[in-house]
C-alpha cells in the first residue's frame, strides 16, 4: 500500500512541475527526452539494488509506470527527429533489452515477465524505424522468443502470442529479416555479426544445427486450451511459412517438428470422431478453420458433429497453411500428411471388412477431397487414393497396382446400394478434381492406342477420315454456344464414312437441320432447342402414340435373343434412325440426334411434363464444359486424336476397371434404384465432359466402328433403350405410369405406390441421361469450331 502512495505521490510531483514549467520555463525547465529516458531506467535498476522483497508482485511497484513512460520517449523522440535519436542509441548502447530479457526470463518481482513482453511488443509494434537488424535489438528479441509457449495455459498466454504475432508481422514485411532468428544459440557471450550474410549457422562461438525458435513457441501455443490463443499461434505461422526466404523453408522443414506437430494434431482429432456416421450427415458439414462452432439451435445435429467440425477444421487449416506456404514446406507439409495420417489412420479403415466401418470412411475421405485446394495437398491425396502407376492397366492387374484404388473400384458395384454410392461418390469428386493424373490413371492410359477402333472396316478411300478427334481450341469461346453454318467434320470425331443421312424424316427432323442453319445468340439458341425437344416428341410431328399391347403372362426379364432382335432391326439403326433429312447437314446435329432419339417417343415422358426441356442441359453443358476446359489448359492434353497408322495393334483393348464398372451399372439402369443411377451418369457425364479427343471419340462418337467385343457409351445406352422397349409392352398402362412417376419424382403429384417404380424411374434416368450427353455433344461441338472459347 505504501509503495503505491508513493508512485501516486511521484506523479503528482511530476506533473506539478510540469505545469510549473508551462507557467514559468525558467522556474521548472522540462528535462531533456535523454535525461528523462535515463532517470526512468535507473529509477527501474535502483529498485533492484534498494529492494529486498522478491515476491512483492511487479504491478505493486513502479517498474510498470517507468517502463511505459521510457516507451512514450522513443516514440515521441522519433516523432519528433524522423529517426532514431538519442534515447534509442542509448538503448542500444547500454543492451537495456538484453537487461530486460534477463529480468523477464527470472519473472523478479512476480510478473515481469508479462511487463518485458507488453514493453518488446509495443516498441516492435510503434517504432518505425527499422531497428531489428541492430544486433543488441535482434539477439535479445530472439531470446525472449524462446521464453514463449514454455509452460502450457501460462498467465502469460495472451501476452507470449501478441509479441510472437508483431515479430510476424514485421518479418512478413521485411522477409529478410528472417535469417536473423535461424541462428543456433551461441556458447559465449561473444558479439555475433550483426549481418545474416554469414547464413544460419553463422552464430558467435558456436556452429550447430540452426533453430527457427519461432516456429517452435507458436508450435506449443497452439497447444493452448484457450482457443483464441490457438488461433492466433495458427495465423503467425501461416505468416511465417509463407516467407519467400529459402533458408527459412528449409529450416522449418528439417530443423522444426511443423509437420509433425500438425499432422499428429490432425490423427489426434480423427481418433475422436465416432466408429460410424451417416454419409449424408458426414456431407452436411462445412468447417471452415478459425470459426466457432456452436451447437445451439443447430436444427441438423447428429452424434459426433462437433468432433467432425474439429477435425474438417483442422484439415482445411492443413490444407490453407500449404497452400499459403513456400513451395517446399507445402510439399514436405503435403507429403508429411499423406504419410503420417492418411496411409496409417484412413487406409485400413477404408480397407476394412465391415460395411459400415468402410462405409464411413470412404464418405470421410470424399469429405476431405472436397475441401482441399492446395496444389500439393491435393496431389498427395490424389496418389493416395490412385498410386503411382500410369502405365495402361490390363485385366486382372488392379489389385497389385494399387489395392486401395482395386477395391473402391469393386465396391462402386457392390451388393450393398449405399456402399456403392459413396464410392462412385469418391470418383466423382476426384474427377472434378484439376490434377491430370486422375483422368489418366483411371481413363486415359488405356485409351492412347484407340484399340476400340476397328481399323479393319476403315474406309480407305478417306484417309483422313479416321483422324477424327475433338480439336478444342485453346482460345475458343463458349458464351455464345450457337451452331456454325459450315461445320468441321472432323471436329466432333464422326467417322465420314458411316453415313448417318436418312432418306426420310419427318416435321420435326427438319426443323432440327433447319435450326443449325442458324447463328444466333445464346438464349435464341437455347429457346429453340425448347421448341425443337416439343416438336420432336410433340403429337404434330410424332405418330400419334397408341396404347402398348399387354402380353397376358409376361416374363419378367426379356430374353437375350429378344433384345438382339430388337437391335438388329432397321428401325435402331443409327442410318435410319437419324433425323437428318438434308445430306448436307451438320454432324453435330447426326452425333446429338443419334442421343436424343436413343429412346423411341412411344416411351418417353418428358414432352408431357414441363420444365424438362433440352435447353437446361444446354446451360449447364456449357458451364460445365468452360469449368473443365480452364481446369485442364495446362495438362498438355492432344487437340487431335493419335493417327491409327501410330497405334499399337498388338494389344488386346480393355476399357480399365472402372469404365467396366459403370458400363455394367449403366446396363442395370433399368433394375436399380434410383439413386444409383443419378450416381452412376453423374460419373458418366463428368467423364464425357472432358476436353480430351480420345475419351470424347469414345464416349460420344456412336458411329465410330468398334472392335468386336467392346463396349461404348452409345452401344451400351443402345442396349439398355432396346431392353426398355420390350419390358414396356408388358406392363399395363405404361405411358401414364411413367408420367406419373416422373410428376412425382419432381415434385409435381402426390406421392402413391406404383408398380414396377424400379423400371419406371430407370426410363426416366434413361431418356435424361440421353439428352444430357446430346448436349455435351452440342456444346463440344461449338467450342471446336469457335475461336474465343477460353478469351476472357
């Protein structure tokens, strides 16, 4: 009580002579800021040498109110003279900082710690002039940083991480700077070279294996169980690894515990989560890393939510500190996280015999790809789920390829409908993905040697007529998606000498020629596509559609030989099926026909509904499209197709595991459920979305010849429109059945049990999925024969 009096009491003086001396200058003259300077510093040792109560705490003593108005000098001093003057000389001269680390380090009096830590904070934070390089500055300033984060929950928290993030953030504004706080600590009290020339391990009387003391207290502070301290250790060493210095990169790398700490902190969040969560619930959550989470009046709560929010957040913390980072703490971060916790902690869960366990993890690791947007967090991750290999995968060979990759692959057709949704889930979020490797490793290797393309029925009398590819220009434009005039045959990968040109048509048919004469704009374009779709399916243009023939005693499966009729007749021939009335049409318009009228009229249901019209494929085709050819501009992919006279004709063709797999659950479209199939073409439109000439001639180009034996798009789609066909008959009432479901499926009637629902909703999943792929086809078409597509 006495020794505040006393300080009180000292102020009160001060401040009578100071308005004594405002009066009267030559009663009481103002000291100058040096002697004023001085007489506070030696008020702060003289305590020390007069006073013999250790625990007396510091806040009771004057040492505060002195340090403060010893910081008011220098800044006013530099205020006043533009830089450095007297008092900072002085400081510098007679080390007061090293003398005030040692009094903050001993904590004498109780709570000087905290003072020394305001006092460096505050002169790093006010003073302007630059004076971190000055070696009585940067030595005791990266003393103190080792005193920071060394007792977890220390009163001193808030204090340690206010000085740690100023000293960030003068270093991410002078990054050289830097290299004054890599040095090993000296053995003597030698004075070091005031230069970082030298390099790192350039310290005096000592040469060791540098430190970044830094990184090592935000490290431990991020420890902390006050979560704004956390947060702000987090944004400090965001700003650390982002510095361009090299020395500090690789220092951090290999002579820090950075990556260590943060993946381990990563398993340590996933170790909490429970053994099994919902896919559904699992994809509802979105964790962004520095925000609270708060459960209250969350209406979407689930068990385990907050220890998923904890984790995610984690993760997207990991993935911005890698992407915000030097590019060799980003791979070494990258790198460090696929080995330190995906190969350990996610591999076996996801490779586990429980379908539950496996079920949740694979819709865990969708989760996660999702989030990341780092180059090399998403690298890792893609050679995680995928391997290494690029060669061309053969049958029998996935498993040893890479066994993670061979059994997601199994399971996206497995017994189980929600085990196989989550892993063709996986897929589609990986091919959405901008790394090129996904597509080649799953698609493209073994599609190189166009070995679906029977060379034997190509027609020779037109050399270049096997050359087909999509030719994307680089600097094409899709704002506009209107049909050219004159169209590049060999754009679109149609081969010249099939003819697609029927010698009849009806209304309707010409109208779709007569429309690609047209150059219109973009919502002109699409309005007419609208009209086109209702003249196409429309009672104007179409035979009038009769009541199908019920079979008394129907099969439930149509036989195989059944079918083979039904795509043996003249009518499912794509030269007599196409809506080309004019020889000198456009191909694109054969290629879109050849998808659009895949599904006979007599069993299509969406002209009798509105709002299912072909042009909201046209918009999204478009966007879709630009998204995938910006994505993909830098992945060096062809814009022709490789001449069969160069491919290899000694190996066997085979579509790659996972083109069998949707192959085969597209040919099951009619006999799953609903679900599956949205899943099943999602994966299926994103693959034929891409900008790559073979995959486009292979998926979208129905009148190439096939090697015998091998599936495409078309044929399958083919197929499956021929086994509808014949089911159909045997259902009573089909056509309203079908309207009926597709009402419900959007909303638009009641809800009500109707048979055969299963093949029902496969119809409807069929005759979208053929207009979608008629305009990705269309729009593909557009950017090959534009020149502006990627200009902005």
């Amino acid at each position: 009580m006495f020794n505040k009096f006393a300080s009180i009491l000292q102020h009160a003086v001060e401040a009578i002579d100071n308005w004594s001396g405002e009066l009267d200058p030559h009663l009481a003259p103002n000291l100058p800021l040096q002697e004023d300077f001085v007489y506070h510093w030696k008020a702060i040792t003289k305590y020390y040498i007069d006073n013999t109560d250790d625990k007396r705490p510091v806040d009771q003593t004057n040492i505060p109110s002195h340090l403060e108005q010893m910081l008011e000098i220098l800044i006013q001093e530099e205020e006043e003279r533009g830089e450095a003057g007297p008092c900072m000389e002085y400081l510098m001269q007679h080390k007061l900082l090293e003398t005030l680390h040692t009094l903050g380090r001993a904590d004498c009096p109780p709570g000087m710690k905290q003072e020394v830590l305001v006092f460096f904070t505050k002169l790093l934070g006010k003073i302007q002039q630059p004076i971190l390089p000055h070696v009585n500055v940067h030595r005791p300033v990266h003393r103190l940083i080792r005193v920071c984060g060394e007792v977890q929950a220390a009163p001193t928290e808030n204090e340690e991480i206010q000085f740690l993030c100023t000293l960030c953030a003068k270093l991410k504004d002078n990054p050289y700077l830097v290299n004054f706080f890599l040095q090993a600590p000296p053995r003597s009290e030698g004075t070091p070279s005031s230069s970082p020339s030298k390099g790192p391990d350039a310290s005096s009387g000592h040469e060791g294996t540098p430190e970044y003391n830094i990184i090592d207290s935000l490290l431990s502070l991020t420890q902390s169980p006050d979560s704004r301290i956390a947060v702000k250790s987090c944004e400090g060493l965001m700003l650390l690894v982002s510095l361009p210095e090299q020395t500090a990169a690789d220092c951090a790398v290999k002579h820090t515990r950075l990556c260590e700490v943060l993946t381990d902190r990563l398993s340590l969040l996933h170790r909490a989560l429970p053994a099994t969560m919902e896919p559904i619930d699992i994809e509802s959550v979105e964790a962004k890393w520095g925000l609270d989470f708060s459960d209250k009046d969350d209406v979407n709560q689930f068990p385990g939510k907050r220890q998923l929010t904890s984790f995610l957040s984690w993760l997207d913390y990991c993935d911005q500190l890698i992407k915000e980072s030097h590019k060799t703490i980003g791979a070494a971060l990258a790198f460090a996280v696929k080995e330190r916790f995906f190969v350990p902690v996610f591999e076996p869960q996801i490779m586990q015999a429980s379908e539950v366990g496996a079920l949740t993890a694979t819709a865990l690791l969708t989760q996660c790809l999702k989030m990341v947007t780092s180059e090399h967090l998403l690298h890792e991750l893609v050679l995680f789920c995928l391997g290494e290999c690029r060669d061309m995968e053969m049958p029998g060979d996935a498993a040893r390829r890479h066994k993670l990759r061979h059994r997601v692959i199994e399971r996206c057709d497995h017994l189980s409908d929600e085990l196989s949704l989550v892993s063709l889930r996986l897929f589609e979020v990986l091919l959405q993905k901008p790394h090129e490797h996904v597509t080649h490793s799953l698609i493209l290797a073994n599609l190189e040697e166009r070995g679906y393309y029977d060379i034997s029925k190509m027609d020779v009398s037109q050399p270049g007529s096997h050359d087909n590819s999509l030719n994307v220009s680089k600097s094409s434009d899709l704002e506009n998606p209107a049909p050219s005039d004159s169209v590049n045959h060999e754009g679109l990968g149609v081969n010249q000498s099939t003819d697609l040109d029927s010698e009849t048509g009806n209304q309707g048919n010409q109208d779709v020629s007569e429309t690609s004469q047209q150059d219109s704009q973009d919502a002109n374009q699409l309005s007419r596509h609208d009209e086109q779709e209702h003249v196409a399916n429309g009672p104007s243009t179409s035979p009038p559609t009769t009541p199908l023939p019920v079979t008394p005693t129907p099969p439930t499966t149509p036989k195989d030989d059944d079918i083979e009729d039904w795509l043996n007749e003249e009518k499912w021939s794509p030269q007599k099926d196409s809506p080309m009335k004019d020889k000198d049409g456009s191909p694109v318009h054969k290629v879109v026909n050849s998808f659009l009228f895949l599904v006979p009229d007599e069993i299509k249901s969406s002209s009798q509904v509105e709002g299912t019209g072909y042009d909201m494929y046209l918009r999204d085709a478009h966007r879709q499209f630009r998204e995938c050819c910006i994505s993909s501009v830098s992945w060096d992919w062809p814009s022709v197709v490789k001449p069969l006279a160069k491919c290899r004709t000694d190996i066997h063709f085979y579509e790659g595991s996972l083109l069998k797999v949707l192959f085969d659950k597209l040919s099951r479209v009619l006999d799953q459920p609903y679900d599956v199939n949205l899943q099943v073409t999602s994966v299926l439109s994103k693959l034929a979305l891409l900008p790559h000439p073979h995959l486009h001639e292979y998926m979208l180009d129905p009148c190439i010849p096939l090697t015998p034996g091998v599936r495409s798009l078309h044929s399958v789609l083919k197929r499956v429109a021929a086994d509808l066909m014949l089911r159909a008959q045997r259902i009573p009432d089909f056509n309203r059945k079908l309207v009926l479901v597709r009402q419900q499926l959007m909303g638009m009637a009641p809800p009500e049990n109707v048979d055969h629902r299963t093949l029902l909703e496969g119809a409807i999943v069929l005759e979208e999925f053929c207009k979608e792929l008629a305009a990705i086809a269309f729009v593909k078409h557009h950017a090959t024969s534009s020149q502006h597509f990627l200009q902005t």
